[in-house]
C-alpha cells in the first residue's frame, strides 16, 4: 500500500546541513497496525510528517498505491492527503467553542455529500468511538479521553485508507489510554491500515509490528521479538 524508498529528511541549523532522517525504507501493506518507536528527537514526528504529507523529504521517494507522492502539485497533494489519510495528534486538534458534531463534520465541509448523508456519517462514527450520548456537548467540556475520542471520529468520518496517529496517548491518564487503544484496535480488526508514533513501550505494544528509530535510522531490533518487522 505504502512504500518509502530511500528517503532522507535535512534541515539548515547554524548554516550547515543536519540530517534528521538517513535512508529510510518502509513498506506498510493494507490492513497493517505498525508502531513507530524511538526515543525524542529520534525523527518520528518528522517520519510520520513525510507518511501524512505534511513535509516533504529532502530526497528518496514515496509511493503510496501506486501514485508517486513526490511527483504530485500542491493541489493535488492537499486533495489526496485529504481523502487518503486521518490525523490524530497528542493534542486532539479539535475546535473548543464548537460541539463535538460540529468537530466531526469538519472534513466533510467540502465535500459533496447530502445533510443527509453528513448526519449519518457523523452519527456512525460517534457511534464507533462510543460518544453518541455526547453529540451536542461543547468539547471545551469534554475530559482528554473524550477530546481524543472525538479526534479518532474526525479522522475516520471521510473513511481514509490510512490513520496516523502521533502520541495518541500522551495527554491522557491510563483508564482513558486504555480505551483510545481498544478503539484503534477495533478499527484495526475492521480493516484500517494504523500507524502509531510512541515513545511509551506499553503504547507501542498494541502494533502487530514495531520499528525502532534512533538518530534518524531504524534501530537494530531484538531478533527474538515477535512483532519486529523488516522495513521492505
Ligand atoms: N524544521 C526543523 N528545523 C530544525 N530542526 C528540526 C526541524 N524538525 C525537526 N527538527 C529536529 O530534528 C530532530 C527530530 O525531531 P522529531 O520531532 O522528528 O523527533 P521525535 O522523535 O518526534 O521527538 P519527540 O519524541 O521529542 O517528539 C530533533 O532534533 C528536532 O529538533
């Protein structure tokens, strides 16, 4: 499904050119749960910038079904990020003075679809995230676990063949990790292709393969472990 080839993220400190990412390969096929570790400022955020579209790397190449990414205008890329791929981010991202189904229509506003259908899927996608109860309530309200609850419903509601999610878990107390987890797993049962950047060991347990990056390149993995993976 998704192929990264050789790629390699630099940027300018002090006028010199300082490498972030060194020759990455990854290859994630459909149906996937990979978890991204690594310690802070290994580059994982800078990596799952580059799978999200939201940076572009210095040099490699990116093939996400077929369509080679790099290759794509500016048009293009915000068009295909916006179909193919759901954000969740460790701070929800979500917009505080409106409701929670106001949140989760957000990227629905420019499509085509009926109120009808927006209002169905707004519906089915609460319903997934078990906050159906809590559809009008204002998310300045809501507790962390809720706020991400709802975050994981935007980023499912224009169905993207791919969720990344960044620290899911790293604002929020262990009942509520507990239950954003369970959710990502019912998803992942479900079909949807799920990468997760942690750097919290019992988080990154719940992917069915682990990478491990350190300084910018994958780290050599316990062999003896089940769920470490090759990159191709
Ligand atoms: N645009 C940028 N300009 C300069 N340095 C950058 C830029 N983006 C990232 N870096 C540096 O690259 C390194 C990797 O950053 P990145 O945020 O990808 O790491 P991380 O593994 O996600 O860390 P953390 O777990 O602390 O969030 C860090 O040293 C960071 O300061």
């Amino acid at each position: 499904m998704i192929e990264l080839k050789n790629i390699s993220k630099k940027v300018v400190k002090a006028d010199v050119n300082a490498p972030i990412l060194s020759n990455i390969d990854l290859c994630i096929t459909k149906g996937e749960f990979l978890s991204i570790m690594g310690p802070s400022a290994s580059g994982k955020s800078t990596l799952m910038n580059i799978l999200g579209i939201l940076d572009v790397p210095s040099s490699g190449e990116y093939i996400f079904e077929g369509t080679n990414i790099i290759s794509l205008n500016s048009r293009r890329l915000a068009d295909f990020r916006n179909r193919k791929i759901g954000f969740i981010f460790q701070s929800f991202m979500l917009i505080p003075r409106l409701s929670v189904e106001e949140n989760v229509e957000v990227p629905l506003l420019y499509s085509k679809w009926s109120q009808a259908e927006r209002r169905k899927r707004i519906e089915m996608v609460l319903e997934q995230v078990g906050m159906t109860h809590k559809a009008k309530d204002l998310i300045v309200n809501l507790s962390g676990g809720q706020k991400q609850k709802i975050a994981i419903a935007r980023a499912i509601i224009n169905e993207p063949e791919l969720l990344l999610a960044d620290e899911p878990t790293g604002n929020l107390d262990s009942e509520s990790k507990g239950e954003i987890l369970q959710i990502f797993q019912s998803l992942n049962g479900r079909g949807k292709t799920i990468v997760l950047v942690t750097h919290d060991q019992e988080v990154g347990q719940i992917g069915k393969r682990i990478l491990t990056l350190k300084d910018g390149v994958w780290a050599k993995t316990d062999p003896s472990s089940s769920k470490v993976g090759a990159m191709l």
